[in-house]
C-alpha cells in the first residue's frame, strides 16, 4: 500500500522510516529534487498544483497526508475528489491562517492571547491601543519558526514593524510574558481512536525550537491540554496527528498555534514512547490500531542548527540517537536532532543542558579541557 506526502522534507523522511517496517511505500511530491524524504522514496517534482502530478499522487496512493502546513488550498481541491486526504483539509486551512487559528481557539473555548486582524496602519495603531504594548505582529499567512514577526515594544517601534511586515495580512496579538512553553500531541484514528503523548516542553530560541523534554510532568496542565486537543480533534473530524503549541503563564495554558502534522516537538517519541508520533500518524490515517504513546525513560531531544557537529563527536555520547536529515548547511537551517533517554528527569535536564552547550560552543567531542 502506498501513502501519498505532500512536501518530502525531514518530517516526511520520518514517516517513511516509520512506515517502512510497516510494510508501507511512499510517493512524496515536492518541487525541489534534492530533498530529505526524496533520498529514501520516489519522488513526484515539480509544481504543487501541477493537475497531472496531482493525478499521478491520486491514482497511485491510498490515502495522501502532507509533510508541512503550507500546501497550497488548490492542490487540495484537486486531489480530493479522487482521493482520500487525511488530516482534513479544512484542518489544514485553518491552521494556514493565524487569525482562523485563534478565531477556532475561541469558538471551542481554547484559552488564547488577545488579537486583532491588521490590514493598515490606522489598524495597527489601533490594535496596540485597544490590546496594548508589548504586542506581536505577525503575518497571517506563511510564517513559522518566528519568521514574518517583529515584536512590538512601544509606540516607536510601530512604524518599523509596519515597514518590515506591512504589505500583507496581519494579526496583533498581545505578548505574552510566559514562564515556559508546552506543547501537546494528540492522534485520533479513522476509527475514532484518540490518545496523547506526555506533555513537552519546549526551549525556543529566537523562535525557533531548541530543546524539548518529555515527559514534562504537570499533570493539570496535561489534563488541560489533552482536553483542548482533543476538542480541535473532534471539531474536524480529524485523523492523524496534531499538535498544539502553549505559553504557560501562572499556570495557565494560553494557546499560541496548532500544527495539523506531526510536530517537531514530538521528534523524542521516535526513541522515547513505546510507539512514535511518525508510526501512530500513518497507524491513524490508515485505521490501523493505534499503538501506545506511553514514555519509556525521560528524553531531552535538540535541534541541531546551522551546521552539523562531527558525526563522530555526537555518536561517542553514550546512548545518543542521531537523526541526519541530509540537507546542505545554511544558518538557523534545521539539519537534524538528537535525542537522549535517562533514567530520571533530573539526569535528562543535566544532560540536555550539558550537551546544549557543547553544541553552542562546538566544542562537542574536544576534550574537557578544551570546553
Ligand atoms: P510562533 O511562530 O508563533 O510559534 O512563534 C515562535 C516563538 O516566538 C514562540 O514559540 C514564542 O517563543 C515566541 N512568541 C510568539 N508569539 C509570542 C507572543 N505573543 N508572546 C511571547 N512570545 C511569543
């Protein structure tokens, strides 16, 4: 049987090498050649909306899923009527606008920061009077990893960030002076099977993802979480895997956006949960059983950014699981991860910090003294 994936990037890698054991197969469409699922499965290149790829994907595949948020609506359109998608693409839609997101956060009484929609600058400065300052402009529409974002401190920085960011559709959204941030993984089946993952946390870096631990335990903040997931799931009749992304202030979940894919913060289960977050996706869309999210030890998983450590350096860490996504360095790139189990928490945030710095530093792999 043969799953369809729009978009060949590192999550798409992830699915196939969790479908393979599985017996499944693959056909992925991207329109760059040289990608990281494209060097583990055929690959259809060429034009997301390109009618004969699009029917080429639906004639071979079982069921097409999508390896990232921003495929285009009309690929969608296209596809549908000939072939089964999963996650629903109104899932996807909404997920592709910010201010949809928190419009849907609303409508299922998913607790979320203060936004207005932004089209001019009259908007703008109205927004950060009736939200007030410090706020996040954002773009509506195709920013992630804190790209097309310019915080806004005071009334003088409002000009700049209409400058950088103007020309488009925007949100203003209060910032939001959190204490740590949390995601939860929720996968719910074709056969109406729902489970959760423990609860991460996650360390951003100039809005990019460093560092998650998990299970990160708070058991009401869990609670909370497993229940709006839940909820969004249900909404959309939704199957595969989809994450949610929180700031926890005064211990209060405050939803900040959703993922309708598998997530990045989730990376840990491929080594740390009895089943991963990769296998329980494709289990899901195919109706398969789901298998069991539970932990096994207490993982710490970093992004590795940029440039690549020595191979050699991050494999003579005991028990370091290295993913290699094969893609060319550029700065801030996501390159690859790696994930670490211990026997406690405490061991697991001691190691991850230790190794985090060591990564910073590159001085992973010297020795002691030289770090
Ligand atoms: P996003 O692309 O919305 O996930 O933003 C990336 C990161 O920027 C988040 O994970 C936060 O660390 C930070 N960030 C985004 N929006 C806000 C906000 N309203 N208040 C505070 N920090 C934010």
């Amino acid at each position: 049987m043969t799953i369809g994936i729009i978009g060949a990037g590192q999550l798409g890698r992830m699915l196939a090498l969790a479908g393979y054991p599985l017996g499944l197969d693959f056909l992925f469409l991207d329109k760059d050649s040289a990608t990281p699922a494209g060097q583990l499965s055929p690959t259809l290149t060429g034009s997301f909306t390109d009618p004969s790829l699009l029917n080429e994907l639906a004639r071979r595949c079982a069921v097409v899923t999508f390896d990232w948020e921003n495929v285009p609506a009309e690929a969608l359109h296209q596809l549908a009527p000939q072939v089964r998608i999963a996650p629903p693409p109104a899932a996807l839609a909404t997920a592709q606008d910010r201010l949809s997101e928190k419009q849907l956060f609303k409508q299922l009484r998913i607790p979320t920061n203060a936004h207005a929609a932004v089209e001019t600058l009259q908007e703008l400065q109205q927004a950060t009077q009736t939200i007030g300052l410090p706020g996040v402009l954002k773009t509506r529409r195709l920013g992630y990893d804190g790209k097309g974002q310019a915080v806004i401190r005071s009334a003088a920085d409002i000009a700049g960030a209409w400058e950088t960011l103007g020309s488009q559709q925007l949100i203003y959204e209060a910032f939001v002076p959190f204490d740590y941030e949390v995601s939860i993984i929720g996968v719910r089946s074709t056969r109406g099977e729902f489970a959760t993952y423990p609860l991460n946390r996650n360390l951003h870096r100039d809005g990019v993802l460093r560092v998650t631990t998990a299970p990160w335990k708070a058991p009401a903040l869990e609670a909370a979480a497993r229940k709006h997931v839940r909820r969004v799931m249900e909404h959309f009749d939704y199957h595969g895997v989809l994450a949610i992304e929180f700031f926890v202030r005064r211990g209060k979940l405050i939803a900040n956006e959703m993922a309708p894919r598998v997530h990045n913060s989730g990376h840990w289960t491929i080594e740390g949960a009895v089943t991963s977050q990769f296998e329980n996706h494709l289990r899901a869309i195919l109706g398969l059983p789901l298998g069991p999210t539970t932990a096994i030890g207490h993982s710490a998983m970093l992004n590795l950014l940029g440039d690549m450590p020595p191979r050699a350096a991050l494999l003579a860490e005991k028990g370091l699981h290295l993913h290699d996504y094969g893609k060319s360095p550029r700065p801030g790139r996501k390159l690859g991860h790696v994930t670490v189990i211990e026997s406690t928490a405490h061991k697991r945030d001691l190691r991850a910090a230790s190794l985090l710095r060591r990564i910073d530093r590159r001085t992973i792999g010297r020795s002691k003294a030289a770090d």
